[in-house]
C-alpha cells in the first residue's frame, strides 16, 4: 500500500517535470525569437535615426541652388 501511493506520487511528480520541460522550451523558443526581432528592430532604428540626422543637416546647410538638368 506504502509502496503504491510512493510510485503513484513519483509518477505524478515525473508527468509534472515532463510538462515543465516543455513549456520551458516552448518559452526558451518564444524568447529566442523575440530576442532575434528586437536586434533587428534595433539595427532597422539605428539605420533610421542615421539617415534621419543626415537629412536635417542636408536641410540646415539650406536650399540647393543648382538648376535642375532640364533648363
């Protein structure tokens, strides 16, 4: 009797591990993925705010005064 309610609770205990193990690799996944999207997140702003400071100082210089190729 002892030994039944011993097995039964490892078993129990075993069933609970399994479905940890996997939902921390389903989570470790999810992570993962995330991590990879906000480098590239990171890297698409940092290009972004570059180009963004090149045009306010093309803008700062002042207007173009070259005449467009047509005339």
């Amino acid at each position: 009797m002892a030994d039944d309610n011993v097995s039964m609770r490892v078993t129990a205990l075993e069933e609970r591990v399994a479905y940890q193990d996997e939902t921390i690799d389903a989570l470790n996944q999810a992570v993962t993925k995330q991590w990879a999207q906000i480098d590239k997140l990171t890297r698409l702003v940092d290009a972004l705010t570059d180009r963004l400071r090149e045009a306010e100082a093309k803008a700062a210089q002042g207007p173009v005064t070259e005449r467009p190729p047509h005339y």
